[in-house]
C-alpha cells in the first residue's frame, strides 16, 4: 500500500511537471506576441509622455514573466520532449496570421511556398524560431519588400530544408534566433 501510494504522489508530480511546461510554453507564446506588439507601436507609445511611461511597465512585466517562464521550461527540459506532428504548410500560415499586421503597416508581401510535408517536432520552438525569423526579415525591410518561404525534402538525408528570403538588409546575433522572446529590434 505504501509503494502503491508513493508512485501514485511520483505519477502526479509526473503530470504536474507536463502541465507547468506546457503552461509556460502557452504563456511564453503568449508574451511574445504581447512584446511583439508593443515594439511595433513603440514610436507611438514613446512620442505620449503618458503612454510612453505605460509602455515602459508593460515591458518590464513581460519581461519579468518571460524570464519565469523561460525558467520553468528550461526546468522542464530536463524530461523528455515528445514530439508532435507539424504541417510546414500550416505552421508557416500560422506565423503570417501573426504578423500581419506588421507585415500590413510595412506594405510587405508574404509569399508562402511551403509544401504540405509533416515533420516531428517541438511546435513551440520551431514556432518561436520562425517567428523571430520572420520579424527580423521585417525589421530589415525598409518598405514595400517580399519575404519569401519555401520548403524541400531532402531525400537522400530525410530533412527538411525551409528557406526565407527577403530583400532586407540582412540579420544580426543569429545565436539568440531560438530564445523565446528575443529581440534586439524595435
């Protein structure tokens, strides 16, 4: 009974430690499209004295909730991820949905020519990957650009090779692509 009732304890902490990283995945997705928004009304939040003040604090909350979260899923990490199936196709969508509003006020195009392949992989990584991807080709737009997406099978390996192109001004600190919420742009 009492082995019975300590594996029982050792199966909730188990899905307990599921739960908060999944959590936390949810809300570092959460704060950096927060933080992503700000930054793209920056100017205007800075040029009120009043809103700029607003903007300061926000930052600095979602920073300090990114930090926590970034905290539990480092800790989380230490389990073992379990992949999911990933439509490049709609992953890549998704990731416009986001930004098309910035994509919108800077009069960019989005031509996604991925191809309909399935992987296996952690959604929320490549997501946050892709994601600061693409805002950084959008940061390095002056006007009226393209970002361009494509994607191939590379049959002789079985990778996938996923391609964006810009006509930007290039990226800098490609190190911190995979850090959730990272940014060095306005």
């Amino acid at each position: 009974v009492q082995n019975k009732d300590y594996q029982n304890d050792l199966d909730r902490f188990a899905l307990l430690g599921k739960f908060s990283s999944i959590l936390s995945h949810e809300i570092g997705n959460s704060l950096c499209k927060m933080k992503m928004n700000l930054d793209v009304y920056k100017e205007d939040f800075e040029n009120n004295e009043n809103l700029g003040r607003v903007y300061h604090i926000l930052q600095k909350e979602i920073a300090s909730l990114c930090k926590v979260s970034n905290e539990i899923t480092q800790f989380s990490r230490h389990t073992e991820i379990i992949p999911i199936k990933i439509n490049i196709f709609m992953l890549f969508e998704g990731i416009r949905e986001k930004v098309l509003m910035k994509l919108n006020d800077n009069g960019i195009k989005f031509i996604n020519n991925t191809r309909d392949y399935s992987i296996m992989g952690d959604y929320t990584k490549l997501q946050t990957a892709f994601l600061n991807f693409i805002n950084y080709s959008i940061n390095s737009i002056e006007k009226d650009g393209i970002i361009e997406i494509t994607s191939k099978l590379l049959t002789n390996t079985g990778k996938l090779s996923v391609i964006i192109k810009d006509n930007g001004n290039g990226m800098t600190d490609i190190d911190q692509i995979l850090k959730p919420s990272n940014t060095n742009k306005i």
